[in-house]
C-alpha cells in the first residue's frame, strides 16, 4: 500500500512564505483546531467572537447593523457559525481558507500607550483568500469619528497609516482563553475593539476608555495542530533558475538573469512587498531584471513572478540582505622577473550569515602601492618585497 503525501504551502500577498510547506501524510493522526493561550507571530489563528460563536471571515458585510453590542451600522466583515466542544472546533469539518488569519508582528506608527516597553506587542492579521478568491490582504479598520469603525481588506493601507492595522490585545485569560484585540491611534487616541455580533465584525469604541467596551468585544483564538511535517519551499508553479544570483543587497543595483521553460513573451516580475519595481520579457526561455539599488529595501520582501498575460506561470522568492561586515584581505605571488600576483579579496558578511568574497587579481611589480577595484569596493593596498602586505583597507568615498 502506498503512502499519499500532499504539500501545501502558504504565501502572503509579497510572496512570501508564510511558513513552511505542510506535508500531510494521509496515515498520520487527525489534526484539528484548539483554542490557543498565547499569540505567536507568524501562526494562523481563527478568532471567534465571545459573543456570537462566530469566526471572522474575510468576505465584505455592506453593513453590519446596529444590533448586537454594534452602536452604528458600519461595513464590516462576516462571521461564520462554528461548533465548539472542548476547546476544539468540530464543524464545519472543511474550514474555510478566509477565516484563517496569520498574526505577524508589526510595529505601530502611532502607538499611543500601547507600546513593547508597556508590555504590548502589535499584530498585523493577514488572510491569504478574500470571499472566494486567492487576495492576500490585512484587515484593518477605516476612519471613524463615532463609536463604530468600518473593517477592510479590499485594499491597502499605507505605512504611515499602520496604526489602523496594528492589533493589540488585553492579555490572554489562562482559564477562558478570552482577550479583545483592538487597534489604538495614539495622536487622536481613538481605539477600537474587534467586536462580533450575529450579523459581522466592526470596530467598536470611539475615545472612551478601553476598559469601557473591551469585556463586550471578547474573542477567543484557535491555532491549528498537527503531527505534520514541514519542508521549505522558496518557489510555486513553474521551475525558475535565478543562477547564479542567490540573493540581492539592499542598496545595491542587480541585474537578475531569469530562466524558465515559459513561451516567449511572457514576463518577469520583480515584486517588492507585492508592488512591481521591474520587469523584463522572455526570449528563448530567458530573461534579465535589472533593479536600481534604490528600490532593494532590506525590510522588504521580494519574489520574482511569471506572467503569460495576466496568468501567474510560476513564483520563486528572492531573498535581500544587508552588508553587516566587508573584510579585505591581499596576498603576493612572485611570478618571473619582478612580477607578482597581487590577489586581492573582500569578504562580505551578510544579514541571514552567509557570506561571498569579491576577488580581483593584477600583476604588480615590486613594492606596487595603488587603488584596485574589487567587486563594489575600491581597496588600497600597499605592498612590500617578494610577498608581505604592508596596507590593506578599503577608500571611503
């Protein structure tokens, strides 16, 4: 009898993985969602209102009425009924993909109070599928001046406007599992509580204390388990080489030759945070992406994206770096005559601890001081007799 093995994996809408590739192996026990006693960034949840028994669900509620704890009917997002038997979603069996949310740790722009030196830590909460369809999105809530706030994920929300995204939470009950996740804006000081009635999700307070609404706004969380296995994955759909190109540097222009056995025409992608900042078009299975330095951020995530038209024909992730060291080193080789070998090296150290050496080798003649370009760098070496290195550092532009 043969083992049946499915991979699944989950990527946010930069193209990242979220985590790893789950391998499901069909003779393992059953896995199942359990109510969670802590927040963990990078683990997907569902959060099920205290109050209704229903699990947030990205999918559009044009109006969520004014009943159920809600002061003023706002758009919102819907909730799906879920049953509930010691501490263990049972039903539906199937769980919706948009119900599960992924916690990931965010700062705010404009914390107020509710900072990580107060004992507060900050989640954006994305879901990779909006309704029915494939639309990774934040949840976040929309301008207000009363005691209700829209929620979206239609669109975006920009950096400086994160506040709105950025979700806190009043501490875990160890017993309950309870908390209220809410969203603070310190220079207005508006904060709204993540509040489920029968009909949907809003934000609910206005500038009244927390304290005020937060024990009406309760939610519970619910992590996954399995005895599941995991592997990495860095690429979906189509195989795409980026050899020899391994990672990017942050501030530093690259030039990205793609490979892929795709129709020509067809087009790479350079995603940065899910916006493209390059492109370029396949001929003969090949293409090159040439990115400017200035927009290779290391904060950011990047993901090359294939395109036959507006089809997506493969994705593969390419990491960015920083330079955390540059190490210069030289060596002498006496070559016939008065010629040397002067080999010159800088070693970059970098961000996820890898590292790569830029090599340049000239011939020198005895005692030779001058400036080398190697790689990026320009590096001053002043030599000495058949074989020692009086100087060796690199110039400040």
């Amino acid at each position: 009898m043969k083992t049946l093995k499915l991979k699944k994996s989950l990527w946010d809408q930069n193209w990242a993985p979220i985590n790893q590739a789950r391998v499901t192996d069909f003779t393992v026990p059953e896995n199942f969602w359990r109510l969670a006693k802590t927040i963990k960034s990078g683990k997907t949840y569902i959060v099920v209102s205290a109050n209704s028994g229903l699990a947030l669900t990205n999918r559009n509620v044009t109006s969520v009425p004014a009943t159920g704890g809600v002061t003023n009917a706002k758009r919102g997002l819907a909730g799906t009924p879920v049953t509930i038997v010691d501490d263990i979603i049972v039903a539906p069996e199937l769980i919706q993909d948009n119900t599960r949310l992924i916690f990931n740790e965010s700062t705010s722009p404009d914390p107020g109070p509710y900072t990580r030196a107060n004992g507060y830590t900050g989640y954006t909460m994305l879901s990779l599928v909006h309704g029915g369809l494939v639309a990774p999105s934040i949840l976040w809530r929309d301008l207000s001046s009363d005691m209700t706030a829209p929620l979206r994920t239609d669109t975006t929300i920009g950096d400086s406007a994160l506040d709105r995204a950025v979700w806190f939470n009043t501490g875990i009950d160890p017993d309950t599992g309870e908390t209220t996740l809410f969203s603070h804006t310190g220079s207005n000081n508006y904060t709204y509580a993540l509040h489920g009635s029968e009909n949907g999700f809003v934000g609910q307070g206005g500038t009244a204390p927390l304290e005020d609404y937060a024990a009406a706004s309760r939610v519970k969380l619910y992590e996954y388990v399995s005895d599941y296995s995991y592997e990495d994955l860095t690429s979906l759909g189509a195989e795409i080489s980026l050899d020899p190109v391994e990672r990017i540097v942050s501030e530093r222009d690259a030039n990205i030759p793609i490979t892929a056995d795709v129709p020509d025409g067809s087009k790479a992608v350079l995603k940065k945070d899910g916006v493209s900042v390059a492109s370029s078009i396949f001929a003969n299975g090949k293409a090159v992406i040439s990115v400017k330095g200035s927009d290779v951020d290391a904060g950011a995530n990047y993901a090359v994206v294939v395109y036959d038209g507006s089809k997506i024909l493969g994705v593969v992730i390419l990491p960015v770096v920083t330079v955390v060291s540059a190490t210069p080193t030289a060596t002498v080789k006496k070559l016939n005559g008065n010629q040397k070998r002067l080999t010159v090296t800088i070693t970059e150290e970098y961000s996820d601890d890898s590292a790569e050496p830029f090599i340049e080798e000239v011939l020198i003649r005895n005692n030779a001081a001058d400036v080398y370009q190697v790689g990026p760098y320009k590096v001053y070496v002043d030599t000495k007799g058949n074989n020692k290195i009086r100087k060796c550092y690199i110039m400040n532009e």
